[in-house]
C-alpha cells in the first residue's frame, strides 16, 4: 500500500470505515430512545429528531439505531432532563431553558433576554468557551448536551387586545418558557410554562390571556391566529433558541468514540437545517397571517426599555444567590458586549441602511 492510500485511510477515520458493508457489520448495534419536549406537528423541531436518527443510521451502516418519540409518548415534553439525566432513557431533544426550576444558569443553554442573535450565541458556545462552561451545568443533571437546533429570532406573542405601556402588562397570564417568564413576573406578568400541545387549549379557554412559542411557521401551524388577533414583536426574551440532544452521561461515555463522533457530526447538521429551514418558511408564514387578519404591532419602546431594566436586576438577583449563574453571566455577557460590537460595525449598519433605503 502506497504512504498516500496509508494517510487517506489514517485521516478518513471511522466514518468510511463504516460505509464499507462487511465492517460495518462487525461494528456494535445499539439502540437508542429518544424522547422529544415537541409534538409532530412542530415539524422543524420534531424533524430534527426524524433527521438526526436518519443521518446516524446512515453513517454507521445501520448499526446506531434511535428511536424517536413525540412529546407525551414516554415521558411528558417538560420532563426530558429528568427522564435523560435519571437513566430512563439514554437521549432527549428539548430547550435548556425548559429546566431554570433546577439551575437558572441552564437559561445560557437557550439563549437569555437582550441576548445574541444566532450567530453571535453560537460563536459563544463553539468558539468563546460557552460549551466547555455550560458542560459542567449539563454535568449537574447527569447529562451531555449537543446543541442541535436553532430558531433565529423569536416573535413575541399572541395577545387578544393590543399592549401600549407597562402597565397593560399587569396581571396578564402569559404563557413563556425559561428567563423571560422571571422578568415578566417583576412587571406583574402572571407567566406560565405550558408544553407546546397545551398552548392552544389553555388561550382558548381563556386560562391564559396569551402565549409565546416560536415564529409564524410553528404559530400558524399550532393555530394561535385562531384565538388571538395581535401579534407582537420582537421576541426579547429569545433573540435566539439553541436546542440540544441531551445524552445520559453514563451511556455517552459507553457509546464507542466513533459513535459519538457521529452524533457530534449529525447534530452540527441538524443546527444547520433548522435554522435555515425556519428563516425560509417564516416568510410565507408570516404574510399568511397578517393576509388573513392578524394585527402585526411592535412592543412599544416604553415596553421594551422597562422589560430591559427588569432583565438587568433579574441577572444581579439572580447572581446574588447563585455564585455559579453570576460566574456564567459574567463570561456570556462579555462575549456579548464584544461580539455586539463588531457587529454594530458590519452587519448591523449594513443591514439598518438596506431598510431605510427599501422603505424610501
């Protein structure tokens, strides 16, 4: 064999190893659940399950098998961390944030209030050292996570009257997940965290006076427009969602290297795919909508500024009691700050101007 064809085997690895059908063979079968906090019928969030378990199956020749199921079919959609971290099943997909009742630092897992938009919050978790902080938080829970979705930014609600000042906050039952519900609560927002199948009955029964899930393709789908007319934004409280693949530490350091190599491959994937995947179909979603009578309103600037001031003595409240939040906090919040201003600079003027000269 020539050193060329050597070093082409040396640097392949294990995945083309795997592609060959009679070493595939020889490699270990296992067998995975999954259990999801979504629905099927949030087809991007349930269709990263459907993609990751496809695309691992594919690249060990069948031999890793995951089986998926929807939120409810094993274990409630907000009970993911519990079922994954106790061991009763090895993998979940679902929202760190879902989990603050445990550690509010998981909220950094998400994305948190006024915080970095897609890129800036992945950059943080793949190359600012937001990963290797958050490990030991995931660690704490008995589990591994793989970031393996992304929204982009967020809407901020469904509401059946319109909000002009912080007052029309008060005593609102709204339902929201992770940090910004601890926010709303300071400005007298009774906020509620409902799985994503309970959203619709509860604004339909009048249990809460609003809700918050994604953007316009889950929205539409999930039917809000249905029972509330007014759709505000922005979505504050996520500029961004990352979601995960939760692995139970004991299985993850159990599973052969190269089927963890795999599943760090597959989910980098998945991130790619949903985001896009939303930025394409919000578009024609959101035109749906307000076609078909949705009342499009952004939060006043009174709202978003007492919102603002509410989210900075959450943080130091909450870093206050929690030396390991106020230690994550300080590291997220400079990446942020540095990462804002680069991009002031270069995208943010760019992008201001196309939309001041598009309206002219």
């Amino acid at each position: 064999m020539s050193m060329k064809r050597r070093g082409m085997f040396a640097a392949g690895g294990a995945l083309p190893l795997l592609a060959t059908p009679h070493l595939a063979s020889a490699q270990p079968q296992v067998v995975w659940r999954l259990a999801s906090s979504f629905p099927k019928s949030t087809d991007v969030l349930w269709g990263v399950s459907e993609l990751l378990t496809k695309r691992v199956a594919e690249l060990t020749n069948g031999a890793f098998q995951i089986k998926i199921f929807a939120a409810g079919e094993l274990v409630p959609g907000l009970q993911v961390l519990d079922a994954v971290g106790g061991g009763t099943i090895e993998m979940g997909h679902t929202a760190a944030y879902y989990y603050i009742g445990k550690d509010p630092t998981m909220g950094f897992g998400t994305e948190m209030p006024f915080g970095m938009n897609t890129r800036q919050h992945q950059a943080w978790i793949f190359q600012g050292g937001g990963k290797e902080i958050m490990a030991d938080v995931y660690r704490d829970q008995g589990v591994v996570a793989l970031p393996a979705n992304n929204t982009g930014a967020q809407m901020g609600g469904w509401f059946r009257r319109e909000l002009k000042t912080p007052d029309d906050l008060k005593g609102l039952k709204f339902r929201i997940g992770g940090t910004g519900g601890m926010v709303l609560n300071k400005l007298g927002v009774i906020a509620q965290q409902l799985a994503a199948s309970d959203i619709y009955p509860a604004l339909e029964r009048g249990v809460i006076d609003g809700a918050e899930w994604v953007g316009p393709h889950d929205d539409e789908k999930l039917g809000f427009n249905r029972v509330a007319q007014f759709y505000y934004y922005p979505g504050w409280w996520e500029p961004c969602s990352e979601g995960d693949i939760l692995i139970n530490t004991k299985a993850w350091d159990t599973l052969p290297k190269d089927y963890q190599h795999v599943l760090e491959t597959v989910t980098g994937e998945t991130n790619v795919w949903s985001q896009s995947r939303y930025d394409t179909l919000n578009v024609a979603a959101l035109r749906r909508l307000v076609a078909n009578g949705t009342q499009l309103r952004p939060y006043s600037r009174e709202i978003l500024a007492a919102c603002y001031k509410a989210t900075q003595d959450v943080y130091a409240e909450t870093g206050d009691k929690n030396p390991r939040f106020k230690k994550v906090h300080a590291h997220w919040d400079k990446f942020r700050r540095d990462t804002q201003s680069w991009f002031r600079v270069a995208e943010d003027s760019s992008a201001n101007f196309l939309s001041f000269a598009e309206r002219s």
